[in-house]
C-alpha cells in the first residue's frame, strides 16, 4: 500500500475515534476547548508517530527471532510506558516551552488505546517500517482532526440551550455520533477512486 | 445492607463504570455490534479483572509505592495474554471478532482504576467482592448496548451456536426493517449518548425525590 494510501486510511477512513473508537476516553474528556484539545493531539501525534518505530523494531529485531510473538501485548504497553516517560524528560530537558505545552498530556497518553492500538495494528497489517511510519504519523493526525473538530462542536455547544440531561458527555457523545455519520462518506472505494490501490 | 454486598451491588448500578463512571469505552463502543462479542468481551474483562484485583491486593505491601503503575501494568498484560491464548484456542469466533481490542484491555481504565482505587487499599475478600460488581456493571452496560444495536440495526440476536441452534435469532419485524446505522460505527456514538443522557435523567430525579 502507498504511504498517501495509508495516510488517507487512517485520517478518514478508520478515523481512529469515529470509526474505530480507540481513544475515545480522551476525546471526551480533553475535548472541552480547543487549545487543549490541540495540545492533547499534538501530543497524541507525537507519541504514536515514536511508537510505532519503536515496537515494529522491538517486535522484528527481539520477539521474531526468538519465537516471542505471544509477549506482544505485554512487552508493547511496558515500552510505551517507558517511552513516555523518556519522552517527557527528554521533552523537558530540550524545549521546556514545549513541555509547558505538551506537559500534562503527556503521562496520559500510556492509557491512550489509540497508542497501543496503532502499534498492533502496524504488526496485524504486516507494514515494513516505514509503512508503519507513516500509519503512526497518520493515527495520530486522524485522532487530531477528530479531537479539534469536537472541541469547537463543544465551545459552540456551550452557548446553546441543551437540555439537562443531555448537558455536558451526552450531547458530546451524540455530536461525535453525527459526526462519524458525515466521515461514512469516505469508504475503500475512495481509494479506488484516487487510484492508489 | 453489609459491607461486602455493598461492595459487589455498587458497580451494577450506583457506580456502573460504563455509564456513570465511564471507564474503558473504547471497547464497548467497539464490539458492541452484537450479544456474542460483548458477552466474549466480558468475560474477558470478568477474568482480567477479577484476577488483578486479586493479586494486586495480595501484592499490595510488597509493591514499592514509587513504581506500583509499571508493577501494575504487567500483571494485567500478563493476565490479558492468557486470556488471548485461552480465547484463540477455545473460541476462535470470538477471538477473531474482538480483534484489537482483546490486547486493548491491558489499556482498560476500568481494570487500572480499580487496581488503583479498590485493591491496593483493600484486603483479597473485598477487592474479589470489587472485581465481580465492576465486571458485572461492565457486562450489563456491554450487553445493554450490544442488544439495542443489534436488535435495531440488524433485527437479530446473535448468541454461540448450541447443538443444533445455529446462534442467531431473527426478530420478525426488526429483520425486515433495520436501521442499518445503529450497527455501523455511528451507532455505538448515538446509543451511547441517548443512554448516558437516560441515565443522568434517572439519577437526577432520585436525588430531586
């Protein structure tokens, strides 16, 4: 598959959050205004884009040749861990304004779904590395996009008269719903179309 | 009530972690397209679950406090992959259907959080009391909106095939007239907020009561 194919599969496609609800738990709870939201995706990006290099190269250089496959699970989330927390300190220790931004973001992205979702997803898809590259860079632009737009829905949402049980995660819930309803429009065979398959 | 029924009817209702905890969502919006996965899915979480409450509980002055999230966190992978061995070995359907988000419990919030907040406080007895209320609150949520949208979006229901039932009922008249959507990914959004709306309605008129 071509990187522009997989970029397109992941930002709108199998929108990380719309279509395959990884990393829904931030999405609703970052999502209350923008600057946050941009901060959380920045972040998000940033993290998959390291990750998915990271356990495809774990993965191919340490499990394979040992015939460790069934540890997947186990060795990925433990190296994501760590590699947030180096992250943040190398983060910190380079451009502290980027830290100031990226800061509190950062320790929870470990729990972030759409983290270890792209790295075994990459490995289920059978990407070269820099198909997963790429997968990476584009998980987390689709998170992004997804997180950005929900927010200005919420800064918008606030001014409206919504009913009090539908105030605050309902209404969240049923704007995302919509929303996913508008990227159903883009399926496999926009990629035909493209004529990148 | 005793203590320890309060510990195990707490997470059906009062605090059941999907609606009003709303913990671990990825998964339930993600497999909940029909009965047999979300029944798959929890039990899988009923199992990962119960038993990392148990040893952490059990673990819980052994622990060094400084690093007790990565101590955590590999109990739960560990119990996560034998669920993914048992699972592919004895219900491969279900294994393939889950997918992703099999491996994607580790990540669960509710499993973490309650290692967090319940089993590192509490003794064995109370966190097994724990484990089981959450991870029943958790499949009574699953199931709930697995039902709706397959009832819904496809007018069947789809259990594990029995002898000579092949596993899936059709309902008359929903079969004939789906709503195609609800079993597709904006579904799960939908039905999601609708019940979190229902049940922020319920709570709010007890307490105005």
């Amino acid at each position: 598959m071509s990187y522009i194919a997989i970029l397109i599969t992941f930002i709108f496609i199998n929108n990380f959050i719309l279509v395959q609800f990884l990393g829904v738990c931030p999405f609703i709870g970052v999502s209350k205004n923008s600057e946050n939201a941009i901060g959380m995706g920045a972040s998000v990006t940033f993290v998959t884009t390291v990750a998915s290099v990271v356990t495809w190269a774990i993965y191919y250089f340490l499990l394979v040749p040992f015939n460790l496959q069934y540890l997947q699970t186990l060795t990925f989330i433990l190296v994501i861990a760590s590699l947030v927390q180096l992250l943040e300190m190398v983060i910190q220790k380079i451009s502290p304004a980027l830290y100031k931004a990226l800061g509190i973001y950062l320790p929870l992205i470990t729990t972030n779904c759409a983290v270890l979702g792209i790295a075994i997803i990459n490995i289920t898809n059978e990407y070269n590395v820099m198909e997963a590259f790429v997968g990476g860079i584009a998980a987390g632009l689709g998170f992004t996009l997804a997180i950005v737009l929900m927010s200005n829905i919420r800064e918008k949402l606030d001014l409206q008269p919504v009913r009090k049980a539908y105030r605050g995660v309902p209404i969240a819930f049923i704007s995302a719903g919509l929303m996913a309803l508008a990227f159903m429009a883009f399926d496999k065979s926009l990629l035909t179309n493209l004529h990148l398959v | 009530m005793n203590k320890g029924s309060k510990e195990l009817t707490k997470g059906f209702f009062k605090e059941n972690p999907i609606f009003v905890l709303m913990l671990g969502l990825c998964p339930v919006l993600g497999v909940s397209t029909q009965v047999s996965n979300a029944i798959g899915m929890s039990a899988g979480v009923l199992f990962v679950l119960l038993f990392s409450n148990i040893i952490i509980s059990g673990l819980r002055h052994v622990i060094p406090p400084s690093i007790h999230i990565p101590a955590y966190i590999v109990v739960i992978a560990t119990l996560v992959t034998i669920t993914e061995m048992v699972m592919h070995a004895f219900v491969p359907a279900v294994y393939s259907a889950l997918g992703v988000y099999l491996p994607l419990i580790v990540v669960n919030c509710i499993i973490l959080g309650r290692a967090e907040a319940f089993a590192s406080k509490n003794t064995i007895v109370d966190s097994i009391l724990d484990a089981l209320g959450m991870a029943i609150g958790f499949a009574l949520g699953l199931t709930l909106i697995a039902l709706i949208r397959e009832l819904f979006g496809s007018g069947t229901i789809t259990l594990f095939p029995m002898g000579d039932f092949s596993g899936v009922i059709n309902i008359p008249w929903f079969y004939d007239n789906p709503i195609r959507v609800l079993s597709l990914a904006p579904g799960a959004l939908l039905i999601m907020g609708f019940l979190k709306a229902f049940f922020d309605w319920n709570s709010s008129r007890k307490k105005d009561r």
